[in-house]
C-alpha cells in the first residue's frame, strides 16, 4: 500500500464524527473516499507495508471518528482474510470492490475469537449441500452490514469440523435484524444475521480448518485493534492539553509517554513482525486500552461542564473508549489469555 493523500477523508470524517456517532450519518461515505484514494490497498501491495500503512490510517482516521475508523478496521480485515486465503479467479472483481470501498466488508469471527479452543459450538451450522453447504444460525453482531456486504463467518460443521465462509448479505435465507441500538458508533452499520439455509459454494469456504485460520489473521487484528485505542488516545490527550496545568500537566506528560511507547511498539511490530507472540500482542492491545481509557479520564477531569454536554466531541470520546474494551477479543478474553501464557 503506497502513501496516499486522505486529507479529503479526513476533513469529511471530522465534520462528520458526531453524525455517525449517533447514527444520523452512517460511514459508507468514508469508506467509498477511501477506496478512491487507494487507502484500502491495492493487488500488488507488499504485505508489510500494507500493514504498515494500515496502522497508521486506522489510528488517524480513529482520533477523528472512532466509528469510521472501526469500519476501516472491518474493511481492513475482510480484505486480509481473502488476502490469506485467496478466492478463485472468479471472485477477483468482489475484492476490488472491497478495495474500492463500494461494497463493505463485515467480519462476524468474534464467536471463534471467544473460544478459541473450539470447546463449544458456533452459532452458525453448516450441512452438506453437493460439493458446498448450507448455512443455517444466526450472526449475533457484525458491523459494515450495508447493502450487500460481504460477510465472514465461522461455522460448525459436521464431524467437529470447523470452517470459515464468506458470504452476501442479500444472498437467500439471509434475514438481517434491525440495527443494534448502541451507546455510539450507531452509524456504523451494527446488526445481526438469521441465516436459513443460506448456499455457500466450495469456492465461499476461505478455510477448513478455523483454529489455523483465527491464529493467522490474528496479529494484523490485534495491531490494528491497538491503532483504534491510540487513535482515541490521540484525540483526548490533544484535547486535554488545551486545559490540563500545574500537577496535571505531569499526568498529561506521563499518558503522552505511555501513548508513544505503544505507538512504537505497534509500528515496530507492522514493520519486522518480529516478536508477534499471542501473549505479546495481548499485552500490547491491552496497554492501549489502558492508555485511551486514561487520556478520555484525564480530558474529562480537565475539561469541565463543557465536555459533559450530550453533543460534545468529549462526550463523544467517552462513550468511544467504553466500546473500545468490547471489541473481539474484549478486554476479559485478553487477560485470559495473558493470565494463560
């Protein structure tokens, strides 16, 4: 992914943040301006630098919009997937158009995320269908779900097998729920999936073996999950700055240290990928957490009555970083797994 030009999308996310917040706007928008500019990558990317460029546009795109920069994430991450496992020849003009950003990108793992062991069942089962299958459960939150979205999922099959497909969100027997109603980030296309013997072809299935899978996809996930926190970072310790003096002016300093050194870390690690071990990388992500979480406090404390109005850009930022510890794998998951390694 070769540097590109977004200060059109950033200007449009900012004057917009507010709006998809809350759903009166939603990011397809962003998305499709993008993709214009060759922000979402391109064939011939080189996959460190691609990754590279990622970090840094979710983060950017993250201290404007967290909403955006979650659908940029989404995006970000159905790509990587038919990166992984690349789909035959006949599906090459549905990656460009997830490329483009005119079709969206939903990533619907997070049951496979949450057992990873593959101890319990998923909610979606798959039955044999010729050579292909068909779909049936239910998708319980996905985002991006616009129009006719591509969606990845993971399945249960027969036999203890475990599978990720890939399929439309208009394909027959796909039911979606209203929109989840959510604290933010309702603009982000955030819903559900009923699946009713929904066709999957050979050709839909990305991968057989899920654990595999999960285990490859998962350091492009977890750094890109780390840009979101500093993202959010970003914005508050900028904000914060405007006001914090005195024995606060310390707090502030030592958050922006804290900030940078996972800024580095992230980066050093999109870079060389060395050092990508699973409990590393949930350290990392959970080091971020901590560092958004701190800077939305600090810019709350020293900011006043004036970041407590329901339409402020503080309060906006508040409800940001009580989603960020939701995200698959959650903040729970992480110190599981920590706690494990």
């Amino acid at each position: 992914m070769t540097t590109v030009d977004v200060a059109g999308v950033r200007e449009h996310a900012a004057a917009g943040a507010e709006d998809v917040d809350a759903g009166r706007a939603d990011v397809r928008p962003a998305l499709r301006r993008l993709g214009a500019v060759g922000a979402l990558g391109a064939e011939d990317d080189d996959p460190t630098a691609a990754l590279v460029a990622s970090v840094r546009l979710v983060r950017e795109v993250a201290a404007l919009s967290l909403a955006t920069a979650f659908s940029v994430w989404s995006q970000r991450m159905v790509i990587e997937y038919l990166r992984f496992c690349p789909p035959p020849p006949s599906m090459a003009g549905l990656v460009r158009q997830l490329r483009g950003g005119e079709v969206t990108g939903a990533t619907a793992l997070a049951p496979a995320v949450a057992d990873p062991t593959g101890a319990s069942e998923l909610p979606v089962s798959a039955r044999p269908d010729g050579s292909g299958w068909r779909l049936s459960g239910t998708v319980g939150w996905a985002s991006n779900l616009f129009d006719d979205a591509v969606v990845v999922v993971p399945v249960q099959a027969p036999d203890e097998g475990r599978l990720v497909a890939q399929f439309r969100r208009t394909d027959d027997g796909v039911t979606p729920t209203e929109p989840h109603r959510l604290l933010g980030l309702n603009g982000t296309g955030t819903g559900g999936l009923h699946l009713d013997g929904v066709a999957v072809s050979a050709d839909q299935v990305l991968s057989e073996d899920l654990t595999s899978f999960v285990a490859m996809c998962r350091p492009t996930k977890l750094l890109l999950q780390t840009s979101l926190t500093l993202g959010v970072a970003d914005a508050a310790l900028a904000a914060a700055a405007r006001h914090a003096g005195g024995v606060l002016r310390t707090e502030h300093e030592e958050l922006v240290a804290a900030r940078d050194d996972v800024g580095r870390r992230v980066e050093d690690l999109a870079a060389d990928r060395v050092g990508l071990g699973p409990g590393g990388l949930a350290r990392l992500r959970l080091a971020g957490l901590q560092v958004a979480a701190d800077a939305v406090r600090l810019e709350v404390a020293v900011t006043g009555a004036g970041g407590y109005r329901a339409g402020s850009a503080t309060a906006r930022r508040v409800r940001e970083a009580a989603f960020l510890p939701v995200q698959a794998p959650t903040y729970a998951q992480l110190r599981r797994e920590v706690a494990a390694s």
